[in-house]
C-alpha cells in the first residue's frame, strides 16, 4: 500500500479543488443556441439564458477560444446595462425573462470567430459560468423566405439580402431554367417593367415585387448578384371568391315581401311623435279594402269594354247588310228588255251572291 507523504499531498490538493472548482461552474447553467451563421455587413442578436440565481450577477460577452483569456466586447452593470465596449457590440439583460441578449452589428469576416455568453461569479472559489458559441460571418446571399404566396392580381414581394461586398453589385431577378429571362437593376438600384419592380437600398436589400401576379408567375426563381444567387418559390393562387346562392337569395326575397304585405305579422318601424302631437291610430284593414275596390272597379271596366265592342260589331254587320240590299234592288224594265236581263239571288244565311244568267238565245 502507497503512503503519501506531505510532499505528495499540496499537490493532489490543488488538483482536486481545481476540479471541484470546474464543477461548481458547470452546476449553474449558462445556455447559448448553438453556432450561427450571418451575411457580411449584417447585424446578429444572441440570446443567454442563465440560472435564476445569477438574476443580480453582471453578464458580460467576450471572444476568444479560451473563457480565461477571452477579451470582453460587452459587460452589464449588476442594476442596469453598462455601455458597450465597441460601438457595435451592445448587451441587455432581461431578468423577468432570465435571458440576457447581445446584438453585434455591420459585421465583417474579421468577426468571425468563438464568443462567450459569461456571467460574473464573485468569490475566490467559485469561476465565472458561461457557454460557448462560434459566429461566421459569411459573403453571400439570403432571402427572408424561400417560399411566398399569393392570390391572383395580388403584388407578391420578395426580399433578397446580401452581404458587404455586393453592395455595389448590380441585382438580378431571374426565373430558373431561363437565364435570358433575367431583369436587372440600373446604376440607381431600381428596375420597372408592367410585371416586375426592383428596389435596392444598396446596403443590405433589395426587394422584388411582382405586380398583378397571375397563376402563369408560379415556379422557381432567383435572386442574383454578382457569382452569388439563392432560390426563392413563388406560388400563385385563384382567388376566393363568394358566389351568393340564387336560391338562397329569392327565398330572402319572398319571405320578405310576404312580411311585409301581411299587416298581422309585419310591425312598421314608426318614429314617435314629435312633442306636442298626437299620433293617430293605424287601421290595418284599409290596405287591402283599397286593393279589393281597384281590383273591382277593373273587373267591371273590361265587361263593360267586352260589351260595347260586341254591340259595334252587330251594328256594323246590319248597316253592311242595309247598304248592299239597297244596291241590289232591281228596278222595272220593259217587257222588250227581259232577254238581257240577268237575275240576282242573296243566300241571306251565307250573305253570298248567286247570280244566274242566261243569253239571248237560251232564255
């Protein structure tokens, strides 16, 4: 059996509050959301989640590999936020949350890097808590959505951002498989057709509209500048409409107009009577006294019509009849003129004439 001496003992000493040390760090947790990745020139926030026991404790950001020998950007006073380090570096801290937020903004690729979400623990014994996380900041290009929607005759936007150094690039929206069908930007930033507008802030975006979309627009496209491009789906939909139902319409309608001529269920929305006069009571039964007199009174009118146009019609017959009896009366003749003469008779029941006649040789 080995026997330790005094010696051999400081050290093992040492080593197991090193140890204890490490973990007593680790029992607090201080939780990042893993490693990022961001355009050159754009901003990033990195949210910290801490023990409820460091509520009181400043937090503080650094970058560096190693936690002992990080250099700190950005430190919190224990009752407020402190100024930041660098102009570009800011930290909050949100108790109520139990979460303190660092925003490192315009970043370059010089920034990218390892970085600490620390909390400052006091006390000769115990280390500083904190998590790691690695930024790279990356040239390139990005699109807030991969896929947009929208309706029939709606403008559909897209939104393509892009890093640092092509802010000077010329953008370019072009539909997949069919380069020659690519718009691109003028010196100012902007392009404009009847189908499409571009607009570039020349720092960090530029959106694509699409105007009056039709379903012809749905496929894949990109957003270009420079060697950098990155894919973006627009999809088109019809648009909803409401087609009201007729039968549904004309029901409304007649149940409607039957409320309304019936005096028993239908109530008149009456305003009162004005100060002073008095209202005079309403007789429900004289709407349709009125109706029934006008429906007799033209009942009675078509008869008489009926009638007299039916005695015109006889009168006018007898006076025919009188005018050609009176032009077929046959006047006396001499006997020598009974051979010429021709003899009419009137079939009085078909008023038709026949007429019988006889040549001199036959009579």
């Amino acid at each position: 059996m080995c026997v330790l001496g005094k010696e051999n003992m400081m050290p093992l000493l040492f080593s197991c509050l090193f140890v204890l040390l490490q973990l007593s760090g680790n029992l607090a947790l201080v939780v990042t959301p893993g490693d990022v990745a961001v355009l050159e020139g754009r901003s990033v926030t990195v949210p910290c989640h801490y023990d409820p026991q460091y509520i009181h404790h400043v937090k503080y950001w650094c970058q560096g590999r190693m936690k002992d020998f990080c250099t700190t950007l950005a430190r919190s006073h224990e009752t407020g936020d402190a100024p930041t380090a660098e102009n570009r570096v800011s930290i909050f801290d949100d108790p109520t949350q139990l979460v303190f937020t660092v925003t490192m903004m315009d970043l370059t690729e010089g920034d990218s890097g390892w970085y600490w979400c620390g909390v400052e623990v006091r006390g000769m014994w115990h280390a500083d808590d904190a998590a790691a996380l690695h930024i790279s900041v990356v040239h390139g290009m990005s699109v807030l959505n991969s896929r947009v929607h929208g309706e029939e005759g709606d403008s559909i936007d897209v939104r393509c951002q892009y890093s640092l150094r092509h802010r000077e690039s010329e953008k370019r929206w072009c539909r997949s498989g069919d380069w020659g069908s690519c718009v691109k930007t003028d010196s100012n930033g902007t392009f404009q057709n009847e189908a499409v507008e571009i607009q570039d802030d020349q720092w960090e975006t530029f959106t694509v509209t699409l105007k009056n979309a039709q379903r012809r627009d749905t496929g894949w496209y990109w957003c270009a500048s420079g060697e950098q491009q990155v894919a973006v789906h627009v999809n088109v939909t019809p648009r909803a409409t409401t087609t009201p139902s007729l039968v549904t319409d004309l029901t409304t309608l007649v149940t409607d107009v039957m409320e309304s001529s019936d005096p028993t269920t239908c109530t008149e929305a009456v305003a009162p009577p004005a100060r002073g006069f008095v209202q005079q009571p309403h007789n429900a039964w004289m709407p349709p006294l009125v109706i029934c007199l006008a429906l007799l009174l033209l009942l009675m009118g078509i008869l008489a019509t009926q009638k007299l146009w039916r005695y015109y019609k006889r009168s006018r017959a007898a006076k025919e009849l009188e005018e050609l009896e009176s032009r077929l009366t046959v006047c006396p003749v001499r006997e020598a003129d009974w051979k010429n003469t021709t003899i009419v008779f009137l079939n009085t029941s078909t008023q038709q004439l026949q007429v019988l006649g006889k040549d001199k040789h036959n009579f």
